[in-house]
C-alpha cells in the first residue's frame, strides 16, 4: 500500500534541522536520522 508523506524542514541558525509533519504521516516514530546527521545537523519528528 503506498503512502503520500508531505513534511516540511526547518533550519535553526545552529544548524538543528527539524522535520514537521504536515499530512500522511502515521506511526510511533518520534526522531528521523538522515544525511544531515552526517553534517552535524539533527533532524527530529515532531
């Protein structure tokens, strides 16, 4: 079954990046690792 996700991505001026959920998203999941961790930037599911 396919799935749209829609999130948006917000940059901090400390390099924090956050990822917010806007639709489709659904789960248990409350952190998001990805490529911007290997940058020193953290992503979190809020």
């Amino acid at each position: 079954m396919a799935r749209d996700i829609v999130v948006g991505l917000r940059i901090d001026a400390d390099g924090t990046a956050a990822v917010t959920q806007l639709r489709g998203l659904e789960g248990a999941l409350d952190r998001v690792g990805n490529e911007g961790q290997q940058a020193g930037a953290k992503a979190a599911l809020v």
